[in-house]
C-alpha cells in the first residue's frame, strides 16, 4: 500500500502554481521581477545548466547568496529536480561553511559573485569533493550561471521528487560544536506549507515582503504565498528606510520578521510618520522570544495583524501558532505564549522519564506527525536520541494552561537565541579557547531588550597572558561569524562547575535571570 499513499512533492507545489498563475506578478528584488511564467522558465533553464554538469536526482547542491529572484530560482529547479539542497548562512564562518560543503557531500555550490566570491573559491579549494562551482554573474574561478542559463532552452518541468525524499538537508548547531544536517523530507515542506496556508489569517491578494534571508527561515512564508498565487517582494537585508519605503511602494500586506527587527519598527517614529504602512495586514514573527510588553506597545501600533510561529529546524517552523485572535490585549499573558498547536500536529509535554505531566507542570515539547524530520543525516545515535520514545524531542520546556496555550520556560538545551540566530555555547567556548592568551570559558545567554538573548561569556587567561574584550571579540567574530561574538565578557579567576566538573551553567544564569518568570525571554 506504501506508494498508493505516498504523494505531494515541494516541486508539485510549486509547478502548480506556476501554472495556475502565468501571468501574475511571483517574486521580485531591487532589479528585476519575475512572473509566474518567468518563474517557471528560469527554474527550467536552471535544470538545464545542472543536468548538462551531470548532476541527478539525489545529488546534493548549495547555496551561498542574498535574497534575490534566483535564490528562489535555485530552491524551485532543486526541489524539481529531486536534488538535495543546502542553504549555506551568509553570515556563517569559513570553517563552518566547508565543513557542511563536505558534510552534505555537495556536488555543485552556486554563490552571489559580487558578495560571496572570495568565500565560494576558498570553499571549492578546502573540499574535495565540491565539483563545481557556479555564481550569479562573471566570477574568476566560477561558471557564470546566469550566462549559462541564457545560452539553454528552458528542460520541460517534470517533477523528479519524493514525499519522503529528502528536499532540503539543512544544518543546525550542535551541543558537540558542530553543526547536523536536519533531514527535511518533501513531506515535511508540504505539510508545513499546507498548515501556513490553512491556518493562518493571510490577507486575500497576499503581498509579502522577506528581508530576513529566504534561505532560512525567511523563505518559509513563500510557499504559501506561491501557493495563493501571491507575490513575494524580497530586499538582500533589514535596511529600516527601504524597508518601510517598500512596504509603501509595493503595497505590502504580509511581512516575517525577527523581534528585534519588530522593536526597530516600534522605535522608528519617524519613518512610519514618513512612510505610509497601513497596508501591512499579518506580521509574522518568530525564531526568537519576544518580549510581551514590547508586542503590547506593537500591537497598539498596528494593529491585531501579529501570528508568531514557533518550530525548529526539525519540525520546520509550525509546531504551534499564536493567531491573531490569540494576541489579546484582554488577555496580557498570552502575549508571552508560543500559542496552540497546530492542527496536523500530536504535541505533548513529558519529563525525563517520559510520563505526560499534567497541566500546569513544566515538560519538554515533544511532538510526532508528517511535520517532523526524517532524522539527521549520517548520525544515528543523535537520531536515535531526538526520536527517543516515539517522539521528536525539542529540547525546549513548556507549560501549557487550561485552555490549550504553551507559555516556553526554558530550555533542556543550551542553546542562545540572539537575534533570531541558534548559537549554542560550546561554538562560542571553543572559539574563545582558540586564542593563545585564554585557559578556559563559558559562556551563556543573558536577557537583552534588542536581541532577546545577548552571548555573554566568562574567561579565564593564562597566566601572564593579556587580552582585552576587543582582541576576543573580533576573534570569535572572525572564527565564528558575527552572531557568535559575544556582546560582553566577564574576565574571572575561576568558572563555576557542578559536581561532575561541567560547567555549571545554571549558576552562571541565575543572576541575570533571577525574578523573570519567562526563562528565555
């Protein structure tokens, strides 16, 4: 009975929109707008120049760019093609960047050349068995993609895909300082996009503008858009003047953003006294908690249009949802809930020995259904672990209340949430103990009104050894990227460990978060 019941690719998804939709506007940057039909057309000639290479269903292909209408060319041929497609973050490391190139086991790695040049040949000499590298316009050391696809007919769209195959295989940080790759089966995609669509309040013509990179989670919101036959504006980043002056522009009623880009648009009185943004009808946030006073003072702004989404990498993006009904001003706690969970999907709160816990008590958010990953690739045990007892395990605690909401506490995992970005403390540690002048560190995420969490870390130097805030800072920033750098350091003689001679990070939290009911806030 299996393929009687099997069904429902990323590619059918998106050939059927393009054509439902020809001749409607699909997705546009700063230079150029795509229809539906141009849509359809630069995905086939992209399957042209990545079949002349060889490349075949199942083969794995990167992308290293900044939202721009091929970026999302690049996600449509791959999940048309049947390939396995993984985003590289713009703002990642070299080290972490090569290391998931040679993970994945990436044949073909497509750059931005005017952002990403330097970094896509330095990728392409670390690794092996990277065989080709194309960018987005003349690159020394790279196929000119955009040359070689205006040289090809557009191949016919024929959906070369799987329900459970695996469409994207993203990378998630790890306790262990390296990343996993997330097994995102087309399934899970569909089935996500499915709920967005189903369940959310989407305006009726959606226009939705993504700033956050569409590799991540910026892109999530554009399959339901497509799915609509909806358009999609997309800005290379968070520039506060152009993104108001776009939303005014294009009419903009349907946005995603991080808290902290939330907060800049409560802050900016003056741009939305220059900039007129009525037409905004759903903003979306999520990827990071927010700060319930500050979505109070946003909701008084503009308005009953907020849904905040709550997932992970392995259950992409919709585990539960706080609707626009649910923010409530009537109701001022549930503006610190991560909402309901979602129809599709089982969601259950168990302690460490796997009993549910009754209502009002404290259990980590686990969950099973079409949504959840296959597992992480090439790591059994960490699979093995993550699906313990039958169920996803997300690593987060939770509450839920008598009508049904999950009000998130803390976190079985350390992880920080900065910003919207998952850095966990041992990627820090370890760029921090790389510089000769530290003996050891820790380090942990403290309440920030911007970024929600900022990385504080703890060092202990050699001795005789010198090193100020600034020398460790760029260091981390050079090592690890941006996100990672810690925004203060704590220059001590010792750091605190439990009894097992762990790093007692529970105790070097507990100054900065004594009194807030909301552990992660």
């Amino acid at each position: 009975m299996g393929a009687l019941h099997e069904g429902g690719t990323v590619g059918q998804m998106l050939m059927t929109a393009i054509a439902r939709y020809p001749d409607r506007p699909a997705i546009a940057d700063n230079h150029t707008r795509w229809s539906y039909r141009d849509l359809g057309a630069a995905a086939g000639r992209m399957i042209a120049v990545f079949r002349a290479l060889g490349l075949k269903k199942g083969d794995g292909v990167a992308l290293l760019a900044s939202n721009r209408v091929e970026t999302w060319g690049v996600v449509t041929a791959a999940a048309i093609m049947g390939l396995r497609y993984t985003p590289l973050h713009p703002l990642a490391a070299e080290d972490d960047q090569a290391f998931i190139v040679e993970d994945a086991e990436i044949k073909t790695l497509v750059v931005e050349g005017a952002k990403f040049a330097e970094r896509g040949r330095a990728l392409k000499a670390r690794v092996g068995g990277l065989q080709h590298l194309l960018s987005f316009g003349p690159m020394a050391g790279a196929r000119d993609f955009l040359a070689e696809m205006a040289s090809v007919a557009p191949a016919t769209l024929k959906d070369e895909g799987e329900a459970e195959a695996i469409c994207w295989l993203a990378y998630t940080g790890g306790t262990t300082g390296r990343s996993k790759g997330v097994m995102i089966a087309h399934r899970c995609i569909v089935n996500m996009a499915t709920l967005i669509y189903a369940d959310w309040d989407w305006p009726e013509a959606t226009r939705y503008l993504a700033a956050t990179p569409i590799t991540h989670a910026g892109g999530v919101n554009i399959f339901p858009t497509l799915m609509r036959g909806g358009f999609v504006r997309v800005l290379p980043g968070f520039d506060l003047e152009t993104y108001c002056r776009t939303i005014q522009e294009e009419k903009i009623n349907a946005v995603f953003l991080v808290p902290t880009l939330v907060y800049a648009l409560i802050d900016a009185h003056e741009m939305r006294a220059r900039y007129d943004l009525s037409s905004l009808q759903m903003i979306v946030y999520g990827a990071a908690p927010m700060s319930p006073d500050r979505l109070l003072e946003a909701m008084r702004i503009f308005g009953p249009v907020f849904v905040q989404m709550y997932g992970q990498t392995e259950a992409p993006q919709c585990i539960t949802t706080l609707r626009k009904v649910d923010h409530d001003a009537a109701h001022p706690r549930r503006l610190g809930s991560c909402g309901r969970a979602n129809p599709l999907v089982d969601v259950k709160l168990f302690d460490a020995d796997m009993n549910e816990v009754e209502r009002g008590q404290p259990g980590e958010i686990c969950l099973r259904g079409a949504l959840v990953m296959n597992g992480y690739w090439k790591r059994p045990e960490a699979t093995q672990e993550a699906f313990r007892g039958g169920w996803l395990h997300t690593g987060d605690v939770a509450v839920e209340d008598e009508d049904g909401y999950y009000y998130i506490v803390d976190r079985t995992k350390d992880m920080i949430i900065s910003g919207g970005f998952n850095i966990y403390p041992r990627e820090v540690e370890d760029a921090l103990m790389s510089h000769p002048a530290v003996a050891s560190a820790a380090v942990i995420g403290v309440p920030d009104d911007k970024w929600g969490e900022a990385v504080k870390g703890f060092v202990v130097l050699k001795s005789g050894a010198v090193a100020d805030f600034e020398t460790l800072h760029a260091h981390v920033r050079a090592k690890r990227g941006g996100p990672w750098a810690p925004k203060s350091i704590d220059f001590v003689e010792a750091i605190a460990v439990t009894g097992l001679g762990k790093v007692d990070r529970k105790a070097l939290r507990a100054p900065y978060w004594q009194g807030r009911t909301r552990r992660v806030a």
